[in-house]
C-alpha cells in the first residue's frame, strides 16, 4: 500500500480520506450530484402534465409568477455566495481593512434594503394575479357543473339535460365557468396546464374558470386527498374550436346511439334487464340509474375508472366482470354476467359513442 512518511511516522493515504487526491474527491462529488439530480431529471421527463407548461391565461399566471421567484431566489443566492467569498478573503488576507461604517451600510443595504424591494414587489405581482384570476366569465359563457364523486368526475353543462363523466369540453379562446359540488367527501379540482386548484367543499357550491389558449387535451386531478383511489380519480379537458364545441354539447343532450348489429341489440338487451341498470344510464333507453356514471358516450370516453386503465375491449370486460381488481375500494360490486353474454354487453357499450 502507499504510504506516506511523516518524519518518524508512517501515514496510510489510502485508508485516510483526508489524504485523498483532490481530483479522486471531485470525482465522488459529481457521481453524488449526478445521483441526487436523476430523480428530479427522470420526472421533468415524463410527460405528466405541469404548471410550467401553461396552456392558459390563468395557469400563465401561476407560471410567471413561479418563474419570478425561481430567478429571484437564485439571485439572492448568488448574492449570498458574493458576501461569503468576501468573507473569506477578508479572513485569510489581514491587509484587507474593513472601513469604518462598511458593515453597518452593507446590513442596511443587502440586509434591510434589497428584501424589502423583493418583498415589495413579489407581493404587488401576487395581488395583480390573484385578482386576475378572481375575474369571472362573462354572463353569456357556457358553464359546466362538476360533482366529485368517490373516486370519479360527474359533468353536467347547464341548460344541457345530459351528463357524461370524467371528461369536459371547452372552446378555445374562451373563459368558461366551472360549478364544483361533492357528493361526498372533500376534492379538489386542479387542471395543472390551464388553472389552479380549487377545492370541493361539503355543501358548497366553489367556482372558477377554465380558459386555453390553443386546442388539445388537458389532464386535471383530484389534489386533496380523498380516499383508497384518490390517485385514480383524473380526468380530461378537451379543448376546441367552438363549432365542435357545440356539436359536443348537441350530442350532450341527444340519445345514445341506437343498435345496429345483432350483437349491440343483445347487449343493450342485457344492459336494461341486468343489474347496469341499476346504477347507470343511458339515454333514450328504460337504464335510468343514478348511482354510477351516465354510459350514454362511454364507448368515446378516454379511460376507464377515471383513468385507472385504457378505455379498450379487454379492459371494459375485466372492468364489467369484477372492476375491483382494476380499482380496488370503488362502489361497483363484482358483476355475474353470462360469459356468452358478455361479448355482446362489450360490444353494445362501446359503441355508445
């Protein structure tokens, strides 16, 4: 082993850390930074929706207001580092001479003065957008009604008799009002790209507004917890042009989709006389459940469970079979559906669209 002779003393500069070469030491640093900053990297990469990615007046707001922070922080940052390297020179350099009052200027100065300028102003661009995003959509603007449920989204448009579920519609270019009840417990309502968070309160009737400044889908999420399957309870704001706004909204309130295969006919057939009925509708059929879902547009909807799994044929018959092995601790029971029947009963809901 290497070792170091210190007069009479024999030093071991392998087993010693302190003895380490720098170059070894700066190597075990930057594999520990690499290491401490993968998980951060891993998720800006995978493509879950963020509020710095706004598609929104109002999550604009929140970004540029975070933005103003970030910078702000790294510049007090670096201003820290500045005072700590003059620190350290004036301790390790004796020629170097504080004058008299210097000190009492620089706490007054980067102490009392520059926070102040900084709080002053982070607190003027949060009132501005707080009152920003207090605006309320005109009068004539569409508004939606939004109930949670445990753990699903129930969405109602008003003036619209129809309901759809875990998925809503919005023009783009236009603010739309939002109503948000719970049947339930506490939610909250949080689409990450367009506006902030606003909680569902027990017998309150909360509102906001969503605004997207270009068209596409839109991931939201239950962000105040709320159960077994909390993490499963998201759904989907679509944003488009008006004219296809409205042919949503007309399909809204227009029957389902009428059979036309034999098999779809059977699988209506089994849905009003089984147990589905129950708890679910179905527009234009004798299902007028109130429990579940509508099913009326369930064969177009994105996902299955509130985005549990793909809205699929394989998945749709696990879920109609037994959905507690898909989301476990939600309120449909296990289904005995005659397994020829079956295929027919997926048949017939997926083309409810």
């Amino acid at each position: 082993m290497p070792r170091k002779s210190l007069g009479s003393v024999s030093v071991d500069t392998t087993s010693d850390p302190t003895m380490r070469s720098r170059p070894e030491r700066r190597r075990r640093l930057l594999a520990a930074t690499v290491l401490c900053a993968a998980p951060a990297l891993t998720g800006c990469s995978s493509g879950a929706p963020s509020a710095l990615d706004p598609a929104g007046s109002g999550s604009g707001r929140v970004a540029n207001l975070w933005w103003l922070l970030f910078w702000l922080s790294m510049a007090v940052f670096a201003e820290v580092m500045v005072v700590l390297a003059w620190a350290l020179l004036v301790r390790r350099r004796p020629d170097v001479r504080v004058r008299h009052g210097q000190p009492l200027r620089f706490v007054t100065v980067a102490g009392a003065g520059i926070p102040l300028v900084i709080l002053v102003t982070v607190y003027a661009v949060g009132l501005r957008d707080l009152a920003a995003l207090g605006d309320e959509p005109g009068p004539r603007a569409p508004t939606i009604e939004v109930t949670g449920h445990k753990w699903w989204w129930e969405v109602r448009v008003q003036g619209v008799e129809g309901a759809t579920a875990n998925e809503l519609h919005v023009p783009v270019g236009e603010k739309v009002r939002v109503r948000l009840r719970t049947a339930d417990v506490l939610h909250s309502f949080w689409v990450p790209q367009l506006m902030p968070k606003t909680d569902l309160i027990a017998g309150e009737v909360r509102e906001t507004w969503l605004h997207a400044d270009r068209a596409g889908s839109y991931r939201g999420q239950c962000a105040e917890y709320c159960g077994t399957q909390h993490a499963h309870m998201a759904f989907l704001v679509v944003a488009e042009p008006r004219a296809q706004f409205d042919a949503w909204l007309a399909r809204l309130a227009a029957p389902a989709p009428v059979p036309r295969t034999d098999a779809q006919r059977r699988g209506q057939e089994a849905f009003v006389r089984g147990s589905c009925a129950g708890c679910h509708a179905v527009r234009g059929t004798d299902a007028n459940g109130g429990i579940g879902p509508d099913l009326s547009d369930v064969g177009s909807r994105w996902s299955i469970g509130a985005g549990a799994v793909p809205n699929d044929g394989g998945h749709l018959g696990g879920w109609i079979a037994n959905s507690q092995t898909v989301k476990p601790g939600n309120y449909m029971p296990p289904q005995s559906v005659d397994a020829g029947r079956l295929p027919d009963l997926i048949a017939y809901l997926q083309s409810l669209k």
